[in-house]
C-alpha cells in the first residue's frame, strides 16, 4: 500500500474503531465489479482485528443456485441485480442475528456457486463487541440498506473495472474476448441498474473514489 491508501485505511479504521453498539457493528463494503471490496474489507479486517474481533464475510458466499442466477438469460443485467444472490439468507442468517436484539447466532455462508450446491455450514456464535465487514455487490439496495449500521461504498468508472476485469477474470470466463461480452452485456448494465435503482453513492456513509488503488480518493465521509 502507498502511504496514503494506508492513510486512508488507518483512518478508516479508527473510526469504525470507534463506534460502540450493544450488538455487532454491521459494516458494509460495497461498490461495482472490480472496484477492490475484498482488498479493502481485508486490510480493514487486519487492521481492526489487532484491537477487535472481525468477522469476515461476503455476499459470494450467498449466491442463489445457478438456475435461478440465469432463469432471465445468461447475459441478462437485470438477472444479474435481482437473482443472483440470496438476500433473505443474508438478512435472516446473518443481520438481523447480528444486529439490535439479535441472539448473535449467524450462518458464514449458504451456497458455493463453484459447485452449484448448498453448503454445510455451521452456526457460529459472534464474539462480544465484534464487528462484521462484508462486502459484496448490490450491498445498499433496499432490501438491505437499513441492516447496516456503516457503510462503505467504492466507484470505479466502467471502463476501469473492464481493464481490470480482463486480468481478474480472464481464468474464469477463458478469454479476454469472453470477459468484455459478459462485462459489457451483463456485468457493467446491471451496475447501472443498482445505480439507479438504490442510488448507493448517496446512500453510503462512506465513499471513495478507486480508479487509482494506489491513491484512493475520499468522495464523502
């Protein structure tokens, strides 16, 4: 990390530090495909865990089985924002056991899209006054947006995300070829649709402009 993206990640973690509830401190990051959620969460997550219990989660481990993913077409965006992910799992199984009068009993995961079949996870009990940080996708879109007691939101530009995306996502998808289809048709379009529809630049706590890594810059905090 540059001096200040650690800057920015020391003061980010000061604060949420800082913050004191009876329950888990329930802190979303969140922001489109590419845009280094789970860098962040997990430099966060180090960070705080030196003073804190962390748990460590993210909406990957939440997906819905692939027929439902892809019941609107492979490449649709509005299949990718409204189906892919099982959001009263997480809700149920992990926010509100977590959050005010919670029993602080949650599920780490309910599904491992890599094999299309639901996991066996157990229940794991929250330790007094830790904090969860789970990123993901789709985070403040209205459904969820009043679970989290902080959230963090990363933009990229479209185009950013696709460079970055071509290296990424190049294993799973084959070809650069392959990565700009699903990017374009399916991936950047369902972003906008969140966009629109959640509008979480404006919803989160927190946001920071990511199209440099390396020199993130504070949008609004």
């Amino acid at each position: 990390m540059s001096a200040t993206r650690a800057s920015i990640v020391a003061e980010l973690a000061d604060e949420l530090l800082g913050r004191t509830v009876p329950y888990t401190l329930r802190v979303a990051v969140d922001g489109p495909d590419a845009a280094g959620k789970t860098t962040l969460a997990d430099e966060l997550a180090a960070r705080i865990g030196t003073t804190r219990p962390v748990i460590r989660l993210s909406i990957d481990q939440f997906h819905r089985p692939a027929a439902v993913r892809r019941r609107q077409g492979v490449l649709s965006p509005a299949g990718y924002y409204h189906d892919s992910f099982d959001h009263d799992a997480v809700i149920d199984k992990v926010l509100r056991p977590l959050g005010p009068g919670g029993n602080g009993h949650y599920l780490p995961g309910t599904f491992d899209h890599r094999t299309d079949s639901a996991t066996r996870a157990a229940t794991e009990r929250a330790p007094a006054d830790a904090l969860l940080l789970f990123d993901g996708v789709f985070l403040l879109r209205p459904e969820l947006s009043a679970f989290w007691d902080v959230s963090v939101y990363l933009h990229v530009d479209p185009e950013v995300a696709l460079a970055r995306a071509r290296v990424r996502d190049l294993a799973v998808f084959g070809s650069v070829t392959e990565v700009e289809r699903r990017y374009r048709l399916r991936y950047l379009p369902g972003q906008r649709l969140y966009r629109y529809d959640a509008r979480p630049a404006e919803r989160a706590d927190v946001v920071l402009d990511m199209n440099d890594p390396l020199v993130p810059v504070v949008v609004r905090r």
